[in-house]
C-alpha cells in the first residue's frame, strides 16, 4: 500500500487530499497542530511545523512497513480540476 505524509490536514484543502488519498487506497497519515479532524483509519500525529520536537516525530515515524510514495504536480492537478 502507498503512503502519504499530509501536514496541516485539519484545513479544508487538507481535508480534501486526505479524502482523495483514501479513496485511491494511500495509508494516509495526518500532521495537525491543534484541530484533530473527526476522519476514521488514518493516522495522526501533532505536529507544529515550528517546533523542532514534532518535526523530529514525524521524522522518526515507523514507515518501515508501507511504500512511500511521493506526491507530484500531475497529482495535485488531478485533485484540484
């Protein structure tokens, strides 16, 4: 299964790639920094971009298991056309 990382998730542009990444079957995992979106079989984890603690969590998340994957222009148009 493919990964991807989506860091400030909780607005609604975040809220629209965690949907379209679902539903092309990504393991989706959410960096937020206060609102925590009421969305099921994701995983999140608090992450402000100033803090160097939650920059190095994110770091240090276990992805040992998925096939990350990067995400690309052609793939962003796709989501906003």
């Amino acid at each position: 299964m493919k990964c991807v990382l989506i860091i400030g998730g909780s607005s609604d542009i975040g809220i629209s790639f965690i949907d379209y990444f679902k539903k092309n079957n990504y393991h989706v995992i959410l960096g937020y920094h206060n609102n925590i979106p009421n969305i099921l079989d994701i995983d999140k984890i608090k992450c402000d971009v100033r803090n160097e603690e939650d920059i190095e969590n994110i770091i240090k998340y276990d992805f040992t298991t998925m096939n990350v994957s990067s995400f690309n222009d052609n793939n962003y148009k796709k989501i906003i056309n």
